[in-house]
C-alpha cells in the first residue's frame, strides 16, 4: 500500500472514534488545526477577539455536523470553509453596522476599510529580516484593503500556504478563477506598492 | 500609473513566481535574470513578490490562544454530542429493512436463511462521497481485489454477500486514495502503519444487512 494517498486517514480514525462516542478524541482535531483556523481568521478579520470566537464557533459546527463528514472532503478544508463563510458573516454585520453608524473615520476615501493587523510583539523581532517594520506594515494594510474576494485567495495561498486547486475547492471556485484572482490581487498590491 | 508598475501579464508573474521559488532549469534561469536586468518594471515587481513572500513565511502562522481548545472542549460538552446523532439517511433505511425482516420471520421464511446456513452474510457497504468520481471496496473476503461500489445518490453502495466472521477492508477512492469506514465497527492498525475498517458478522452491527 506504499503508493497510496495516505493523507487524511488519521482524521478519519478520529473523526470514527468522536462518530462513536468518544467525544474526547475530538480534543485532537481541535490542537491539530485550531492554528491554522485561528490564523485565517485573525488574517481576515484583523482582531483576535473575532478570531478566536470564530474558531471556536468553527470547531462546533464540525462536531454537531461530523456525522455528515465527506470522506472525499479533507477536514481541514471543511474547517476553512466553514470558518470563511462566519468571517463573512461578521464583516457583512460590521459593514451593515458601519453604513448605520456616524463615524466615519473607520472608513478611508475609497470606502474600503483602513485595518490595521494588531501585530503581536514577537513577530516585531522577526520582520527585521524583511525590508523593515514599515514594509511589512504597509503589505499589511495594503492587504487588508483588497476587496475580500480577492484577498480571501490571497490569505489561504500565502498566509495559509494551500495549493490553489485546495483554495478552490474550499471557496467553492474553479481552478482557473481561483489562479485569476490570485493574479489579480497581487497586480493591485503591486501597483498600490510601488507608487 | 507609470511604466514601471504596469501591471505584469499572468505569464510574466507565473514566471517570475517560478524563479523565486527555484523551481526553474538552469537555462531558463539565466534567460530570466537577463530579462531582469533589462526590466525595472520585472526587476519592481520581483522585489515586491519577495516582500510578500518573506512577510508570509516570517508571519504565517499565529498560534492561537494557549486556552482556546480547553474553551472548545468546554463548550462541546454544552451542545449534543454527534455520536448520538444517527445519520437520518440510516434510520430511514433501516426501518423498512427491519420491518421486511420482521415479516419474513413471522412465515418462518427468512429471506437470507439459504444463505446463514451456507455461512455468510449479506452486508451492504455504503460510503458518502459525493465527489469521488468511482469508489471501491478490498477486504479480505474479495481476496483484497478491488470491487466496485454503484453510485446512489449522493452515496456510494455495495452488497456482498461476506463469510461469518471479523474481517478487515477498506474504501478505495478514485483508485489510489484509501480511506476506512468512518462508520465501522472498529480499526485495526498494520505494521505499515495503514488502517484497516473491521466488521464483525457476530455483532450485527448496523451496516450488516440480513
């Protein structure tokens, strides 16, 4: 069985042990992919309060629907998509709120939000490798800029490092629409870059 | 926008992804490195992708909150555990299944007696996978050949008539992906380190169909 696909099988050995009752064993999943969950999160959203509530709310969505588990799905990929579409829930709330709101100051010319990453002290120390604090800062907010089609893509493939044919399934999109919005992204971060 | 951020065609920025990676031949390097020194406009937009590149991998990954999975576990023990959640696609299949069963023991013509008393059982395997373009079964009781399950539904099905017994099998996905059961009785673990689903006919379990 050496030329086999192997990967996935361990969840599945879990996810059989949580879908027989021994509801503990789904402590595994949660420490194998909250990482991964939580820095998606924190990435789309830019707070980390958000971020851990949606993990949270993701991790439970998978244990009531775990029965309904597609074997031919990765779970990990099941986690994205379902922490995605509560991100989305939560930026739709916050723009519905925002249009509500006099305060206007969140808010740049162009109507797109102006988040900045609260940036965790121990990545401060690491970002003196790259161009400096003040490149990263400005990818940063230049990111968080993008329309959330496009900087959706963009998060999973260079922040969560997924293949784009993953991505694709993840978002529900096709291969090639996926690649265009990679590319897409990256030319208005380079034209917003280099100005 | 000024000629040097105009933006690059998806070939060019395929290309240059590819150089940065090293996943290019030798040849083809040098010609790219020519078209770099030729190209501020090439040469500008390299920079930024390894600015994105370097940002991505120094910050990648943000380790949750070190309390955050005692605060799931917390919180799954306030909702319905999935385990006592029978699929409903089960409980509707096997209702009519119990009631036909019921009535042919109550003529004393049960429907799989030949078979019980040849030995075997008739099981019927199904899997849930919507997307997988063909689905196969290998146990020890098909000698470890593949056979195929038929498409029903969004679900994948099989009856094989299978001798009494614990035996070992495994789902075979688009032909290379092996997956167990995620509904089997039990698992058993080789020396290979590859899983195996196990069914049991003694324990007439719920997949077992007589």
């Amino acid at each position: 069985m050496n030329e086999i696909q192997k990967g996935g099988i361990d969840d599945l050995i879990v996810i059989r042990e949580v879908l027989q009752g021994h509801t503990e064993e789904f402590r595994q999943l949660v420490e194998k992919y909250q990482d991964f969950i939580y820095n998606l999160c924190y990435r789309t959203l830019g707070n980390k309060q958000e971020a851990e509530d949606v993990t949270q709310e993701t991790f439970l969505k998978v244990y009531k629907r775990l029965a309904d588990f597609k074997v031919d799905y990765k779970l990990s990929n099941w986690l994205y998509t379902i922490a995605l579409n509560l991100c989305k829930n939560i930026m739709r709330k916050k723009k519905i709120l925002r249009f509500f709101s006099l305060d206007h100051s969140y808010t740049t010319g162009d109507g797109e939000d102006e988040k900045t990453l609260d940036i965790p002290s121990g990545e401060i120390s690491i970002e003196s490798e790259l161009e400096g604090k003040e490149t990263q800062k400005r990818l940063e907010k230049l990111i968080n800029a993008l329309p959330d089609s496009l900087k959706t893509p963009f998060i999973l493939r260079y922040f969560q490092n997924i293949d784009d044919d993953e991505i694709a399934e993840i978002m529900g999109l096709s291969l090639d629409n996926v690649r265009v919005r990679i590319y897409r992204a990256k030319s208005c971060l380079w034209q917003e870059f280099s100005k | 926008m000024t000629m040097k951020n105009i933006p690059l065609t998806q070939e060019e920025e395929k290309t240059l992804e590819t150089y940065l990676d090293g996943e290019m031949g030798s040849e083809e390097k040098i010609n790219v490195e020519e078209m770099l020194r030729n190209s501020a406009r090439l040469q500008g937009y390299l920079d930024f992708l390894k600015n994105v590149k370097g940002m991505s991998q120094m910050s990648a990954m943000k380790p949750a909150p070190l309390d955050l999975t005692a605060k799931i576990m917390t919180r799954l023990s306030t909702v319905r555990a999935t385990s006592t959640l029978r699929p409903a696609s089960l409980a509707v299949r096997w209702a009519p299944l119990f009631a036909t069963a019921c009535f042919f023991l109550a003529f004393g013509l049960f429907l799989g007696k030949s078979r019980l008393q040849s030995g075997t059982v008739s099981v019927r395997f199904f899997l849930d996978a919507p997307r997988a373009q063909t689905v196969a079964l290998a146990g020890d009781f098909t000698d470890w050949k593949p056979v195929s399950l038929k498409p029903h539904g969004k679900e994948w099905e099989l009856t094989l008539d299978v001798p009494h017994g614990r035996h070992e099998y495994v789902f075979i996905l688009n032909g290379r992906r092996f997956v167990i059961d995620p509904r089997s009785q039990d698992v058993v673990e080789d020396n290979k380190g590859d899983f195996y689903s196990i069914l049991d006919t003694k324990n007439t379990g719920k997949k077992i169909n007589v």
